[in-house]
C-alpha cells in the first residue's frame, strides 16, 4: 500500500486563480460577445528583449554543433552567468556576494518552495515560520504540504503558521513577531501590495535575526521595480544579513522570463543552522547537496539568454521593459485615485493594491468589475485575511489594454459600493 502526503489534504481546494478562472468562464460563456481584459494575474506580456534572443538564438547555433554542443551542465548553473550576477546585482550596489553562493534555478517560485527541502520539518524540530499577510500563497502551501502546520480555520489560516498583517496603519509593512519565530518569509517590493522596505526596516529585521538566530527567506523577484533610489535592492545591502537571509531572484519580471524560466538563490556561507544536538551546520553546502541531488540545471540556451540580461543592450532594453510597466501601473493608479478609490504599491512594484468601494468586499469588488467592465482583478483576500476589503490589479499587460480597462472602469460608480 502506497500512503500519500496527506498533508496536500489540508489545502485549501478553492485556490485563488482556479476560482478566477472558474467565475470568468461563467461570466464569458453568459456573456459571449464581451471582450473580457485580465489584469489579475502576474505574468508578464512584453516580449523577450532582443538581446536575450541573440543571444538565445546563439546559443542554439552552438548546440548544433557537434565542437560546441553541451551536454549537462553543472547543477549550481554555469560560472559566467553566476559572475555576471554577482558583478552586477551584488558588487555593483555595494554588496558582497560571491558567484558561488549564486545558484541557478528555473524559478523562485520552485525554490522557495524547495528551500524547505533542507530545514527540519516543524513537528520534529518545532520550527516557528512566519509570513506576511496578505501574502504569496505558494510561501504557505508549500509549508502546509511539507507538514509545518496543522490544518485551516475557516478563514483559511493555517494552524502553527504566524501572521504578520500587513494593513494601511502599518503602511502594507508587517511588523516584526510579537514572538520569537525560526523562520520568517519576507517579500519586498511586496507581491500582492506594492509595497517597499525601506533601509531601517530590513535592518530591524535583520537585528531580529541575529538576535533570535532565526532565518530571513527574503524574495525580491520584484527588485527591478524599485524606482526610489533609498530603497535597498537585496537584504545584503544590511549589514550582518549574510548571517541570517538567503535571497530569491528571477529574470521572470524584470527581463520577461516567466515562460523561459530562469531565477537564482543566494546562500552566504557564513548562514547556518541548526541539528538536533545544537550544532551550526553551514547551509550552503545542505543546498549544494540539495540541488546536486535533485536538479539537472537550468539549460545552456536559457542561461546564454539571461547572461545576456547584464550585457550594455541588454540592462538597456530591460530597464525599458521595466519603465513600461511602472507607466501601466501610474496610469493605473492616477485613474482609480481620480475615482476616488484609495490607491497603494505600483510605485517601486508593478502591483496596484486599491481599497474597494465602501461596504464591498473583494470578491464582491471582483464580481462587479467583471459584470461592469469586463475586467478581471484578483480579491485582496485570495492573499490572506489582512487582504480582504482590498484588489490587486496588475500593471503587467499591453498598453492597449491598459487604457480600455482603464476607460471601462472610469464608467462605473465607484464612490460606493453594492452592500
Ligand atoms: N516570488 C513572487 C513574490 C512572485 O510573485 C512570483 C511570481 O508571480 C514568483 C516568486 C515566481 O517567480 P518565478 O517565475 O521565478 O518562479
């Protein structure tokens, strides 16, 4: 007999974008003729840049060729994309990261997931995990599939797991726990909020971590965004944080990699963690062990392409992706303001986080704009309990689209809601 994981049984079966889908299939098959516009969920529209296609293409020319052609590549990814890295996205900001504390992956959504892969499970070591609220849902699911927490309340909390809200008061900034937690995940600029950590924040936290010995899994898969020069790109911009924080990063939305797959992890070796007897154990060489077991690498032709992501034309031709989604999400934003709504985020993240009208919640928000606009959004509390009252609309879609959802929406009447 074959036992399963039941822990998957505690997940919550009405996941967000399955009910997004389910609500827009009904409307569009009621409503043929209306051209609906999706502006929920993160992916990214604008095509590859062209220096990671001349790249790519290559790449290609390469593998057809029997004296060039590449076979496995190393598991932690190849050196000069792991130095390209390392010279641009750390040394560059002042930070030292060394190229190979730099593993290549075919995403951070897989290695946040992954990471959990070399910590204890929470029933036999009594690891603490804390997330923000409203919050990435895989950073929860994969804890609850891994067997960290108990089952759901009816809110769809998850028994063991702690909450950081992240609220207007707070300005979408969690505070630190009120506890001592192992384990904290940290996203900035922040996926659904918009929301940034400014230099003083991520050093609390880190004196948090030091102080508690716990870890930092900071995600900054939007780093690209940050427009305001004061914001800190990576948490090893803070001092003391190679002691206590790995960081996630993607080519998925800065150079539109979300269909190419390539991101990267950073483990300092001076990070540790503990066994069962209370010895430090280095957890760079647990994720070298990991990935060397469990991953082939990311392909030769992928990372040829993301390489190119550091070359003069191709931070170039990415810096212009990146201002034409922040356009998306000030067009965005300075439209629902002027309609009264109260508007976050889309500033230094290409995330709009808008209050919904008086006496509606999100899922009534949802449904309104898609009956009256033809727009779909995602509800705030598909993120989490502190996420309800509020909508996420994302900035990344054509140009067009953006200004017909935007034109359609300014029809409606948002000064109050339905309830
Ligand atoms: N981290 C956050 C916060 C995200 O919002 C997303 C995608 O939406 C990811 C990670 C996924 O990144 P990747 O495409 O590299 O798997």
């Amino acid at each position: 007999m074959a036992h399963i994981n039941h822990h998957y049984l505690k997940l919550q079966a009405g996941y967000l974008f399955p009910e997004i889908a389910r609500r827009v299939s009904v409307f569009s098959r009621e409503h043929p003729d209306a051209r609906v516009i999706r502006m929920g969920i993160g992916d990214v529209t604008e095509p590859l840049p062209p220096a990671v296609i001349e790249a790519m293409r290559c790449a290609v020319d390469e593998m057809a060729r029997g004296d060039t052609f590449k076979g496995y590549g190393p598991e932690q990814g190849y050196p000069w994309l792991r130095e390209a890295i390392a010279e641009h996205d750390y040394a560059a900001r002042g930070c030292r990261v060394d190229a190979d504390e730099i593993f290549i992956s075919d995403g951070s959504k897989c290695d946040t997931g992954n990471i959990l892969d070399i910590l204890a499970p929470t029933t036999t070591s009594g690891n603490v995990i804390a997330v923000q609220d409203p919050v990435y849902p895989v950073y929860v699911d994969t804890n609850v599939m891994a067997g960290n927490t108990g089952p759901a309340d009816e809110r769809g909390e998850y028994a063991g797991l702690v909450y950081l809200r992240a609220d207007r008061d707070n300005g979408f900034v969690a505070p630190l726990p009120d506890r001592p937690v192992d384990v904290v995940y940290l996203c900035f600029p922040n996926n659904p909020t918009g929301a940034v950590a400014d230099r003083d924040t991520l050093a609390r936290w880190v004196e948090y971590a030091r102080e508690h010995d716990a870890l930092i899994l900071f995600d900054a898969a939007y780093e690209a965004f940050i427009t305001d020069p004061t914001i800190p790109h990576s948490i090893y911009e803070i001092d003391g944080a190679r002691e206590v924080a790995i960081e996630f990063r993607s080519f998925s939305k800065n150079a539109g990699f979300t269909g190419t797959r390539c991101a990267f992890t950073v483990v300092p070796r001076e990070l540790t963690g503990t066994t069962p007897d209370g010895e430090q154990v280095d957890l760079h060489r647990l994720w070298l062990r990991r990935q060397t077991t469990r991953f082939n690498g990311v392909s030769y032709i992928v990372q040829r392409g993301a390489e190119a992501v550091y070359s003069a034309d191709g931070r170039e031709q990415t810096a212009g992706l990146i201002r034409f989604y922040l356009e998306n999400a000030r067009l965005i934003r300075e439209a629902l303001s002027e309609q009264g709504l109260e508007v976050y985020g889309g500033v230094n993240a290409p995330y709009v986080w808008v209050r919904t009208p008086e006496g509606e919640d999100s899922w009534g928000f949802f449904d309104r704009l898609l009956d009256e606009a033809h727009v779909v959004g995602t509800p705030g509390s598909g993120f989490g309990r502190a996420g309800e009252g509020y909508f996420r609309l994302s900035a990344f879609n054509s140009r067009a689209n953006v200004e017909e959802a935007l034109k359609r929406i300014g029809r409606m009447n948002l000064a109050v809601g339905r309830a």
